[in-house]
C-alpha cells in the first residue's frame, strides 16, 4: 500500500495535464520503440517528426493515463478495471505483455523529469506496474492469449 500512496503523490503532477503528459509518453514511446507504433492502427502513418505535438497522439496518451490513474487509485483493488482491459488488450488489440513494461520505463522517465518525485517514487512506480502487469498475465492465460 506504501507503493501506491508514493506512486499517487507523484502522480498529482501528471493528473494535472493528461493531454501534454500523454502526448509526450506516447511520442516517447513511439521514437523509442519504432515498432509499438504500429500497434496503434491509427498512429501509424504519422512521421516520427511528427508525432510530438499530435493532438490526436496527446488525445490517446490522455486516455491512457486516465485509465492507468484509475488502476493507481484502486490501490490492487482493480480486477473490475483490469480484466475489461486485458481482454480487449488481448482479443482486440493484441497488445503484448512487454509493451506495458516498454510503456512503464517511459513513464517513469517522464516521471523524473518532472519537479516532485520522490526519489523512491520509480521504484514504487516499477513495483505498482509489476503487479498490475502480473494481473494482466493471468487474464491474458485466462482467455488464452500469448502475450
């Protein structure tokens, strides 16, 4: 629980803008690693020269971090949250399990890049996303998805 109460006390600075944080995950993590890109339908005809400032990349960023917000504030409590979004992951997106490690090491870049952070906060973040990637492991060999 110490883990999640350290991860949401830093996480106030990326609450405060979903769209600019979002877009600049999602930027990151497209240049970062070129093939997650095409995981995105939409994305994929964007030049990596411009992806950063995309209103339709921040857009998508933004509702990723809300979801993960939401998983954040469940404190482990989130099988009502997670397991919805495993299974489109999974059966709609087939979304990889090493993806939302890829999508974590970015976050926590962005994380420390910003004032705040505790310095115990990455590895409080890292443990937070270890359990919720966990989770989506056993949904994923649950519905029988190789992620």
């Amino acid at each position: 629980m110490a883990d999640y109460d350290l991860v949401l006390k830093c996480w106030e600075g990326i609450e405060a803008d979903y769209v600019g944080h979002g877009g600049e995950v999602l930027t990151r993590l497209f240049k970062e690693h070129p093939d997650t890109q095409k995981l995105f339908p939409k994305f994929v005809s964007i030049s990596q020269s411009d992806l950063a400032g995309n209103a339709a990349v921040a857009a998508h960023g933004a509702t990723v971090l809300k979801k993960l917000g939401e998983l954040l504030k469940a404190k482990g409590d989130h099988d009502a949250l997670l397991k919805p979004l495993a299974t489109t992951h999974a059966n709609t997106h087939k979304i990889a399990l090493k993806n939302f490690r890829l999508i974590t090491e970015v976050l926590v870049k962005v994380m420390e890049e910003k004032p705040g952070l505790d310095p115990a906060g990455p590895s409080a973040f890292r443990r937070v996303m270890d359990v919720v990637i966990g989770d989506i492991d056993t949904y994923y060999k649950e519905i029988g998805f190789a992620g």
